[in-house]
C-alpha cells in the first residue's frame, strides 16, 4: 500500500476508534500543533478567557498564551488531591470563556475527566472544549459526538502504537 492508503486507512481507523466520520479528522505533526490549529480555530477575543488546569500538559496551555497580549485572560483551575473538582472548574467558566482546554486523562496523575459533563458546562456557556487525548487514545472509550466535544488532538505515538511525528485532530462537524 502507498504512503496515502496507510494514511486513509489510519485516518479511517481513528474516526472509528473515537465515534467520528473521517472527513472530520486533520493529519498533525503533534498534539501541540492540533492545538494551536484549534486555538486559531477559535481564535478568543478581548476580554474573554480560556480556562485551563494546573494539571494540563503544558502543550494545552502555551498556544492560549499568545492571545494574553491581545486582552484575553488565562484562567488556571486549581487541583485537589490530584484531580480537578467538576464545581470549581464550572466556578472558572462563564459566559466570557471562549475555550476550555483539557486532558481527557492526565498524564501527572492519571485523572480522568468526565468530558461529557465538562462540554455540558462549557457550552451552556457558549465556550468551545479542545481535549488533549494523547493519554486516551487507544486507553479508554472516547466519543466525541455523544460528548459533544468540539475539538480532540492525538497523537499516534503512545497507546495508538504509531509514530512519532503524526497524529490527529478532530474538529465537530458544525466547526469543519
């Protein structure tokens, strides 16, 4: 098979693992890249915010930095014994947040988020939810349309047993 086949296949592969149609999915470089794409995606506006965790992975926080010189807050969730608690986080999202970025499972401490109730609480608020499924994929179920998730980044390195240097990103339908 040619480069482009294994490519469709992987691609086909994925959409099926996560519960999405292939012409919803992006090839990336890395979960950092899916992100930015994301971020630019969304692209946050003066005086909204975007809430992240201190137990995220750095790659979920960096690429919402740069939108801090143009008035856009960064607000960090502190975590509790490890875990982060579904009422503070909700405390962190109003009705200014343009995006959530999380972890579906974090790779510090393997706490895993409810991303279900966590697209619930975003959206009643009109934010947008970009997951970091790099420590998910291919580890635990993921269904990004019955969660309602907006965006998902994965790299193919680590459960997915791929290669360094791919990966994808999973954009909702109403957004591709």
């Amino acid at each position: 098979a040619s480069g482009f086949e294994a490519y469709v296949e992987a691609k086909r592969l994925f959409a099926e693992l996560i519960h999405a149609a292939p012409e919803t999915l992006v090839g990336i470089a890395n979960t950092t890249t899916g992100i930015n794409m994301a971020g630019l995606m969304i692209r946050p506006r003066p005086g909204q915010n975007v809430v992240v965790t201190e137990l995220e992975h750095m790659s979920d926080v960096y690429p919402w930095l740069r939108f801090k010189r143009d008035g856009v807050e960064i607000r960090h969730v502190a975590a509790r014994n490890g875990r982060i608690e579904m009422e503070d986080f909700a405390r962190a999202v109003d009705d200014q947040t343009a995006a959530v970025s999380i972890c579906h499972v974090t790779m510090g401490t393997g706490f895993r988020w409810d991303l279900a109730e966590a697209c619930r609480i975003a959206h009643a608020h009109g934010a947008r939810v970009v997951a970091d499924a790099a420590q998910a994929a291919g580890a635990t179920p993921i269904d990004v349309g019955r969660w309602s998730v907006d965006f998902l980044v994965a790299p193919t390195y680590k459960w997915l047993l791929g290669p360094l240097g791919a990966g994808f990103l999973y954009v909702c339908p109403e957004l591709v």
